[in-house]
C-alpha cells in the first residue's frame, strides 16, 4: 500500500499523523517479511552453492593428481621407448654390417670355394 500522506491534507495534523504512522508501520512489517521470505529463499541456494563449490575443488584436485600420475607414465614410455629405439638402431647397424660382409664374400665366389688369394690377406695372415 502507498504512503498517502499529503501536505494539503494537513487540516487534522493529528489525525494525519497518525494514519501516516499506521500506514508507515505497516509497510515496515510487510518490508519486514518479504526480507525474512528472501533470506529463507536465498539459504538453501548458499548451502547449494557452497556444496557444489566443494565439488568442483574436489574435482579439480582430482584432475590435478591424474595429470601428474599421467606426465609421470608418459615420461616412463618416452625414457622406455628411447632407449628401445637406440637398442633398435644398434642392432639394426649390426646387422648390415654382417650383411654387407656377407655380400662382399659372395663377390667372389671363388674365394668363397677356396679361401682368400695372397693379395687378399692382411698383414700377418696366411692362407691355410
């Protein structure tokens, strides 16, 4: 309800005063209540938030712990899968070589049937 309280109206002061005061105090009230309504309203919607607000830093901890147990694994395969790799290639370049080796001997087949010739030996070696 409207404050009527109006200056040209002031021929009973009293009595103005009085409705004006009424009126006054019933505004109050109802401001009043419809702030202890919103409180109401607004408390459960805090403690909501407040729990949800719990989970997501939960959930974020969560996360965190996961990416660190996850960069450490990656981390375990790349050392693993480097040190394969390096063994790989190692083998791998061992086994040209005796390839390359074996190829060179199947050059000359004759050799291969009867030995090396004389210009074929290094230093200190003899044919048998």
């Amino acid at each position: 309800m409207l404050f009527r309280f109006e200056a040209k109206n002031l021929v009973h002061p009293p009595q103005e005063m009085a409705e004006f005061v009424d009126q006054f105090g019933r505004a109050s009230t109802n401001i009043a209540s419809a702030v202890d309504r919103m409180s109401l309203d607004v408390s459960p919607l805090v403690k909501q938030t407040e729990g949800t607000m719990r989970e997501v830093g939960d959930a974020v901890k969560a996360v965190e712990s996961q990416t660190v147990l996850l960069t450490q694994q990656l981390r375990t395969v790349s050392e693993t899968a480097s040190l394969d790799l390096h063994s790989t290639a190692r083998e791998l370049r061992i086994t040209a070589e005796a390839l390359d080796r074996t190829l060179n001997r199947y050059r000359d087949p004759r050799a291969l049937i009867f030995g090396p010739s004389p210009a074929q030996l290094g230093p200190g070696e003899k044919v048998k």
